[in-house]
C-alpha cells in the first residue's frame, strides 16, 4: 500500500486568527489531515522578517498552537519551525541554488518593503525577508511535501520552489526532490468587511478583519457594520462587499439560507439586514463550538505544549534524514544522528 501524499503548510504567528485564516487555510487544513500526511508548521522564523519583539513572537507561537487545536488540528501535525533546526541548514543549502533574479521579482517583498516603511521601520529592510521564499522552499521540500495548500498571493513563491527543486534535482541527476504541486482552498481570499477591495488582514486594525475568537456581540456587531455598496460594481453586478458576505455565508456552511438569500438577491428583493444577520449567525455558531474548545485546552497548557513539543520531535527526524541526503549530494560532511 503506498504512503499517503504529504501535505506541508504553514500560519505565521502573528496578529489574530481572524475569518479570513481560518477559511483561508486552517478550515481547509481540518479537512486535508483526514485524507493525508499533513504537516502543520508554525513558522515563526518567517516572523522576524517583519520587525517583531522576543516575548510577543513566543507567546504568539504558543497561542497559535492552542488556536489551531481548538480549530480541530490534531496536535501530532503540528509542529514549530525553530524547533527543527534543520529548516535553516537547508536553507542556506537551497540558497546556493536560488536565483538571485527570481527574489527581485517576488512582489510579496516589494509589499512588504513597503509596509515595513510604513510602520516607521528607519529604513531598514532585512536580508531575510528578501531571501525567505528559499526558507520557504526549504520548509516544503525538507519534507518532500507533494501538495502545498496555497492563496493565490502565495503562487510566485510555490513556482520558486518548484524552480528550486528541478535546480536541485538537476545538480543531484536524479529526481530527489518531488515538484510540489498548489492545493487552492475552497475559499481562496477573504476580504474585508471594512473595506470589501482589499484583503481581510490583521495588520490593517481590528475593523478589517472579524476574530474567530471574539464574543458574540463582537461578532454580530461587525457583520452588521459590513460595507455593502461600494459603488465600484459594473451596472447589474454584484458588489463587492456584497459578494464577500455571500462567501463568507456560503463558507461558514449555511447552503439553504445561501441559496434563499441569492434568489431574493436575484429576484431584487434582497434586504441586507437578512443577508448580515445570517452571516452572523453562520460565524457566530463556528466561534462558538472553537471558544469551548480552546477554553478546555488552556485548562492545562503545559499538557498542550508538551504534546507540541513532543510532535516536533517527532517531525524533526523527517527533516533530519532529508537533510543528510541533501548534504551527502553536495559532497558536505555530516554529523552522526
């Protein structure tokens, strides 16, 4: 019987565990391990690209981890990125096979760079933010990930790696490292309720996105507020914030009042209030089933953070045997596991 295709992902540790992640990715993530080897990274390597502080970062990671068990992540596909050190020995390996010309293309950095300048960062870019779609490379093929869950914002650096690996692949003159594959989620981007043209997102404040861990009344309040017409539609076409609170509906798995609410849409008799206080409902009814559940897990966090712990122990021995493989054929000696 052949192995399960493994499925490597990972969620940086910042900001909130809004709607927009967890449809984007982590809903899809509970579904995926059912059916594959999945891999769930807590990057907070990635994390320091940004401008970040010591305690925030560590708390944050750890509050992710009790986050996505809350959500139905199996605590033995999750994992964090520091504590497989062997992520960044192979990053610097696959840097060496990195085009410098492909990471000037990488539009993530220019936005970035300039969300940096924004934020009062003095100037300063890292170096790391610059090359960390190779880390990024090196957190998939570490595991000879096949399948990698992807937004469409994520597509220029899977394509990298893909570059990375047949690079890899050619040097080594056999096919190593498999050529991993996008895996779109059912609900690629999520936007704001604020703003229905741009991305919902931590980072733009707490109007722009909607906290899977709020109370109710958070909840329903922001809904209620949710732009709706925001005169950038075609004539006889759906808005955009109209069409996110559809989504949003339709993703929080509420099908019979979708369908009702798109006929009366369709029909013109559409009232907002409904379709918003339906919406509400289908988020506030996922909120509060994940609330419980986390509000168990933090009865006994050193439990939860062992089991953690323990998962990447586990998952570091993968990383380990793909890293001397990868160092054996690159003539670099290695050390004794």
């Amino acid at each position: 019987m052949s192995q399960p295709t493994t499925i490597l992902s990972g969620i940086q540790p910042t900001g909130k565990l809004h709607f927009g992640r967890y449809f984007g990715a982590v809903e899809n993530w509970k579904r995926l391990q059912e059916e594959y080897d999945c891999l769930y990274m807590v990057v907070n390597y990635h994390a320091m690209t940004m401008p970040f502080q010591a305690k925030k970062l560590a708390e944050n990671s750890w509050e992710l981890c009790f986050n996505l068990m809350a959500c139905g992540i199996k605590p033995e596909n999750i994992f964090i990125q520091s504590l497989v050190p062997e992520h960044t020995e192979l990053n610097w390996i696959l840097n060496c096979f990195t085009s410098y010309g492909q990471l000037t293309r990488m539009t993530q950095f220019k936005d970035k760079s300039q969300q940096n300048e924004e934020k009062g960062a003095d100037g300063f870019i890292s170096a790391g933010l610059f090359t960390y779609p190779a880390l990024q490379a090196a957190d998939i093929l570490i595991y000879k990930a096949g399948l990698v869950p992807v937004g469409k914002d994520q597509e220029q650096h899977l394509e990298l790696t893909r570059n990375i690996a047949q690079r890899f692949n050619n040097f080594a003159g056999k096919e190593y490292f498999p050529i991993p594959e996008a895996l779109y989620t059912k609900v690629p981007k999520v936007m704001s309720t604020a703003d229905p043209t741009r991305k919902m997102s931590a980072s733009l404040g707490d109007k722009h996105n909607i906290d899977v861990f709020a109370d109710e009344a958070r909840i329903r309040k922001q809904v209620r507020s949710a732009v709706t017409d925001t005169g950038g539609a075609d004539a006889g076409a759906m808005s955009p914030g109209v069409s996110n609170l559809f989504q949003l509906l339709e993703a929080s798995g509420k099908t019979e009042a979708h369908a009702s609410l798109m006929a009366d849409y369709e029909a013109g008799a559409l009232k907002y209030a409904d379709l918003k206080e339906a919406v509400a409902d289908g988020l506030v009814a996922i909120s509060g089933g994940i609330r419980e559940r986390l509000a168990e897990l933090k009865q006994d966090r050193k439990a939860v953070k062992n089991q953690i712990k323990q998962s990447s122990y586990e998952i570091r021995k993968r990383a380990q045997e793909t890293t001397k493989e990868v160092k054996e054929i690159c003539g670099l000696m290695n050390v004794r596991f």
